[in-house]
C-alpha cells in the first residue's frame, strides 16, 4: 500500500485518490496514443476531445446551459482580479466590491488601479468574521458589476445565500468553493476558480462566463487579458496548461460520479459538522474564527487557549498523519480545509484527535 496521509492544506489541496490512480496509469500512454497528455499537442483532436468534455462536464454538474461558456486560463485567480476590471470596467462606470477576506480585498486593490470602484459593504471591522447581509449592502449607481468572493479560504467564511443585485451583472471568485454545494448559478454572470483547491492542480484556472456578458467585453485590451480572444479560440489562444485540464476533467467526472453537487454538498455539510460539533462542545477550548452562521464548510479556522497549544496540536496532528493544519498567519491558530477530494475517514480522524487533544491539554 502507498503512505497517504490525510492532507487538510488549503491550497494546492488534496485530490481523489482513484484520480490520482487513473492519471498514473495513463500517464506514459494515453489511450493508445504511445505518448502522454503532457506530450500531446494542444492542437490535436484528442486535446480538443479532453478540453470540449471537460467544458461539458463543467456546465451539466453546474446546472447551467449553452448560454455560458467555459474557459480554461492560466495566471490563477490573482490573474482575474485584474482581467476582469479590464474587460468590463470601462471609463467612467464603477464596479462594486463586497469585501470579506484577503482575496476579496486584492481583487478590489487591482480594479482601483484600472478603473473607479465601490464597497458596497465590508467585513473588515470584525476582522472578517462574518459575511454582511443584503441590508448591509449600499451599491453603487448603476455599477458596472458587483464582484464578492464566495468563500474566504483564510478567515474560513462562506456566502450561505446569493445577495440580490438586480440586472447588474453578478461577479464571484469561487476558488475554494466551487462545485461543493448546489447553488442557483444562473444567478451569476460571471464565476472563476483557481483550480488548486477544489477542481484539481495548480496550473489552470476555470472562468464560467455568459455569452451575454461577453458580448460587452473590451476591445481595446491585448488579446492575452481579453476573454472575447480566449472564447473565440474555444480556450487555446495559447498552449494551455494542458496536463491539469486533464486531471481537472478526471476530477469533473469523480464528481459526476459520486452523485453531482446535491450528493457532495450533503457530504461537505457532514464533514463541517464533525469538526464544528468539537469545537461547540469544548466549552472554549476551541474558538471559532467565524460567527456561526457565516462558518464556511470548506475551511474550518479556530483558535487554542494560546501559541503553546496551538503549535502542540498542528506538531502533534502531523505525527498522526493529519497535515497542514496550522493557519494563515494573518489568523493564526488552526485551518482545516475540506475540500471536495477530503474523505470522510480524514475528517472523523480529525475530530478523534482534537477530543483527545483537549482531554490531554485542556
């Protein structure tokens, strides 16, 4: 058997075993073309098949029709947040940003150097503990879009319903969230993801985007930064990171097959549970970062009664087999991410050892 230990990183992440499985056995032979996909031109028919498939997949897990179109980029999330101003703020207009968390407030730091921008609510106060409300929200006139992040890897909060934005196009970064739960994406003109946490590995970055939308895009930008460039080009404007596309429709189709989004959203739901439950129940010990309503089920952050104990545990954790639990330095304390590919065995593991954990050092 091969050593595998529970990985909870946030990023690049964990991914299904029987993926990992597949790509090894087609990994010097795909399909009987006696090469790799990592050899495989990107103009080939058997690269067009893994990158239309994938696209299809995409759409049909996400309940969503031909009126939007999938785009497999690079330059990972970060890469967005500038294109995204570019191709859709235009002079003069505004864009809306709802700031809860560290990405949602670089995503806002690269559209201020490209155009004028709003925040139409903040959660900065609370050191982004919680995810304000559709009351709390004060859009701009007429915004050109408004742009939230829907699932805060480090603060561990999560958007539990989608704000109402009228006819103004709806923009999110689902990097740490996507394809977790079912959610009514025909509410979102534009969505996208680096591919590192849920999706499969770094390299490739998803952008679900509407025709319509794409309609208005810029076309006084390069062509590299254009969505309209990349669309047109079904994807391969330029030599794609084609490998990780690769694993990312092994991934697409794992999904698929464990029952789509209503069967991996009730998992998810499950898991969070375990870990929460310990935390409620440790009268303090454990100290969620988020407020309860607002707690993320895809990264789970908490805090020990001091340094001592919280290096103890992440130190201990490792010794069993459960890895990359310490916290973003911004928070500190502990992190657990878990994901899609995160099997409920690593899950319970977890919440057995912070019981133990607390009867020993509580």
């Amino acid at each position: 058997m091969v050593y595998r230990v529970y990985n909870f990183n946030p990023g690049p992440a964990t991914l299904p075993l029987t993926v990992l499985q597949e790509a090894q056995k087609e990994l010097l032979d795909y399909r009987g073309l006696g090469m790799s996909v990592m050899e495989m031109s990107h103009r080939s028919r058997e690269f067009e098949e893994i990158v239309n498939s994938a696209e299809a997949l995409m759409l049909e897990l996400l309940g969503l029709s031909t009126e939007y179109q999938v785009l497999f980029l690079q330059g990972g999330a970060s890469l967005q947040f500038a294109m995204i101003p570019l191709n859709f703020l235009p002079p003069g207009a505004t864009a809306d940003y709802i700031l809860t968390g560290s990405f949602a407030t670089k995503a806002l730091q690269e559209a201020e150097k490209l155009g004028k921008t709003h925040v139409a609510a903040s959660a900065k106060n609370s050191n982004f503990r919680s995810i304000p409300s559709q009351d709390e929200i004060k859009f701009s006139e007429s915004p050109a879009y408004v742009h939230i992040t829907s699932n805060n890897t480090i603060y561990g909060t999560q958007w539990k319903y989608i704000p109402d934005c009228g006819e103004v196009p709806l923009v999110a970064d689902m990097s740490s969230d996507i394809l977790s739960r079912e959610l009514e994406m025909t509410r979102f003109s534009l969505v996208y993801a680096g591919a590192q946490k849920n999706l499969g590995p770094a390299g490739v970055t998803v952008v679900i985007i509407k025709k319509s939308l794409l309609e208005g895009a810029s076309k006084n930008i390069p062509a590299i930064l254009s969505y309209k460039a990349h669309a047109e080009a079904r994807s391969l404007y330029n030599t794609p990171s084609s490998f990780s596309v690769y694993i990312l429709r092994l991934v697409l189709n794992w999904v698929k097959e464990k029952g789509g989004l209503k069967a991996i959203g009730e998992l998810n739901k499950k898991k969070a549970a375990l870990i929460y439950d310990v935390i409620d129940a440790s009268e303090g010990f454990y100290r969620g970062h988020a407020l309860r309503e607002d707690r993320s089920d895809m990264n789970v952050t908490f805090r020990l009664p001091d340094d001592n104990r919280e290096k103890a545990f992440a130190e201990e954790a490792a010794k069993e087999g459960l890895i990359g639990l310490k916290g973003h330095r911004s928070v500190g304390g502990i992190r657990a991410s878990l994901y899609n590919a995160m099997p409920l065995e690593g899950v319970e593991a977890l919440a057995q050892f912070m019981k133990e954990f607390l009867n020993r050092k509580g």
